[in-house]
C-alpha cells in the first residue's frame, strides 16, 4: 500500500480510514504556529489567519492560541471568524451587499473597503452603529509580484484596490488604515521590493492612518522562506513609520503542509497507458491541480518512468479532464489500495464541490502524541441535496 504519512513522534496508519478523507495533522500545524509565533514576537506585528485559504473550524482553538485574529471576504466568512475564532475579525471584499452590510458590520472589528464609492456609501451606517470599527481603504500599488495572471492583484486592470491617482480630492475622514495585497506563494524578497512602491506612492497618507495590512501570499511556513529578511522588512517598515500598527493574513502559510487527502483505488483500466480511477477527484476535492496547474505530490510515488509501474490517476466525475496526473510507484497498484496526496489542507476543504454528485471527503484531525486520527466530519447525501432546490 503506497499510504502512510510520518507524524510527530509516531506514524499516521491510514489503513483502515474509510476515504476519501481529509487529515489535518496538529503536530504540523503546532510547528506552524511556532514559526508565525516568533515573526510576531520578532516584529510586533500581528498575524491573522485568512479564511479563504484556511477554513477547518475544528482547528479554531489551537490556532487562535498564537494568532490574533481572522481575515473574512464575504458575510459568512465574517460570521465564522466571529463566532468560531473569536479575536479580531478583518473584512474586506471587493464591493459589499447593501442586505447584509448591516450584519457584517455587526461582526467585524476591521473593515476594508475597495473603492471611495464604497467608503462614501456605507459611512453613514458604520458612523450610525456606534460600534468603534477601524475602517480602510485597500490601495492598489500597481507593482506586480506574481508571475500568474489569474492570480496577481496588481495585474493591469486589476477590479482590486484604488490606485494612487484615484486619491485625488478624497476625503480621508473616518478612515484609519489601508491595505495592499500584491503577493501570492512568494517568498520575503517580494515582500522587500513591494514595501518602497507603497511608501513612495501612498507614504503620504501615512500621517493620517494608525494602522496597514500587508495582505496576504506570504510563504512564512516554506521550508526556504527567509525568516530574517521578512523580520528585518517589517522592523525597518515600523522604524520608519512606528505609529502603524502592521498586520499580515496568511491564509495558505498556517496550514502547508499540514494536510493530507487520502483516497483509494477503485478501478484499474488500461488505454495506450494504465490509469488507475480514484475515490476523489481533482475538478470536485483538489480543484487548484486544474485551476493553478500543479501536481501534488504522493507519498512512495514518482515522475512517471521513475519506478516501474506508471499510472495515469483519474478522478470519479465524468469530466474527461478529470485527471489528477501520471505517476510511477515502485510496485503495481491494485484496487482498494490507498494512496496519501500531500499539502491538501489549504484552498481545497474551502473551494471544494458536489460536481456530478459526488460526496465531500471527510475531514479528520491527527492526533500526534496519540497516533490517532479522529473523524471530525462526515458529509452525505443532504449536504449534496440542500446546495440544490
């Protein structure tokens, strides 16, 4: 069996788990938050966990022991973070609903607006609440970083954040912070050459606000991301400016590598190729292998013609795409083998679907000290049926 994933202290035997299923490991989420922990020590700046990439509610406590707070983009994010994380509760969305405003508001601590329309709009309400929220304004400074379109918030023509000629004339009152975002799976150096565009373009509102949020795309749990420079990025940013209040909302750094999605064998056919058909699927449980692209990575398995046996692996939808990838393992596979795809907690329990019916994988927790895995969540036929009418 091609299974198994090292934990803390003992081994993870998913041998008899019934999959798929995803397993989030403690051990590796604890060391996580170590490593966060001591970038806030080190700064004073405060991490919040982004729900967008990182949503497992069952993982709230041990997170929200270290960090300070979550990042919502949406009223049920916002409601999540509120009634689940507790802490501060961020929220910023591209344009919020006239119906739900009111509700959000009632969540939040911070809210980010991405357009002076927006601010103008819904001031009356927040100034009206009587509820002390911090708002801002998310800047975009037109600097781009990431290397994929689908996924640079500074490409051109970017529909996020207000760029610098659009401050003109603006009325600044009542807001207290801005917010960028131009990272994503990047290291700190991009970090480092984006900070001098946002000082240069928008250093002059500064005087004015109390605090800024570095968005989010930093890489911070990366094996090869470089901790110091990240360090020394910030403490040099707080010297320069040390009434800004600094926050960063990683969401895909709290949870890499923490995760795995188990899946089993339940077919073997062959055309020009073998292809071994799974119990998951990329389009319904992984859709960032389609939509990124990337290969995940499976614990005892190769590029193909590395080892001797080479499998195509397809998922259960009908979608002809529906294909994970091809890889070699060093002994043939056979039907109810089980087979341990790496670094699947983050964008895949929060983007997952119900295409073609097919059933949610459940999700579990590994408890290191323990050995143990415990099912937290098992999804039916009504999680399916009550997305529908």
């Amino acid at each position: 069996m091609p299974g198994g994933e090292a934990g803390q202290g003992k081994t993870m035997d998913v041998s008899k788990l019934v999959t798929p299923c995803y397993v989030v490991d403690e051990g590796k989420l604890a060391a996580n938050l170590k490593r966060l922990d001591e970038v806030q020590s080190r700064t004073g700046c405060k991490i919040l966990l982004a729900l967008k990439g990182f949503s497992m509610f069952s993982t709230f406590p041990q997170i929200r022991k270290v960090l300070k707070g979550a990042a919502a983009s949406s009223l049920n994010e916002a409601r999540l973070a509120f009634e689940e994380f507790g802490g501060e509760v961020h929220v910023y969305a591209p344009a919020y609903r006239g119906d739900e405003f009111a509700e959000v508001l009632g969540y939040a601590n911070h809210m980010v607006f991405n357009s002076f329309a927006q601010w103008r709009r819904y001031k009356p309400l927040v100034s009206a609440s009587g509820k002390p929220v911090r708002c801002g304004i998310r800047i975009n400074p037109q600097h781009s970083e990431v290397k994929v379109a689908l996924y640079d918030p500074c490409a051109p023509g970017s529909r996020l954040g207000v760029t610098r000629d659009q401050f003109e004339g603006q009325d600044l009152s009542g807001l207290s912070g801005l917010h960028f975002h131009t990272l994503c799976e990047l290291n700190s150096d991009a970090l480092e050459r984006t900070l001098p565009v946002v000082e240069e373009k928008f250093g002059g509102f500064f005087k004015g606000m109390q605090w800024i949020n570095f968005g989010g795309g930093h890489h911070i749990t990366r094996a090869d991301y470089d901790v110091e420079r990240l360090c020394r990025v910030i403490g040099g940013f707080r010297e320069r400016h040390p009434h800004l209040e600094v926050f960063l909302e990683p969401g895909e750094a709290i949870a890499l590598n923490t995760g795995v999605l188990v899946a089993s064998v339940l077919d073997i056919v062959h055309n020009a190729m073998d292809i071994a058909i799974l119990d998951t699927s990329a389009a319904a449980h992984m859709p960032d292998v389609l939509e990124m692209p990337y290969r995940p990575q499976i614990v005892g398995a190769g590029q193909p013609g590395e080892h001797p046996h080479t499998y195509r692996l397809g998922g259960m939808t009908c979608l002809a795409g529906d294909v994970i990838g091809d890889y070699s393992f060093t002994a043939p596979l056979a039907v109810g083998d089980k087979l341990v795809f790496l670094d699947m907690a983050h964008y895949t329990m929060v983007k997952n679907n119900t295409f073609n019916g097919v059933g949610l994988p459940s999700i579990a927790l590994y408890h290191p000290g323990a050995g143990q895995i415990e099912v937290v969540r098992r999804f039916g036929y009504e999680d399916y049926r009550n997305r529908l009418s």
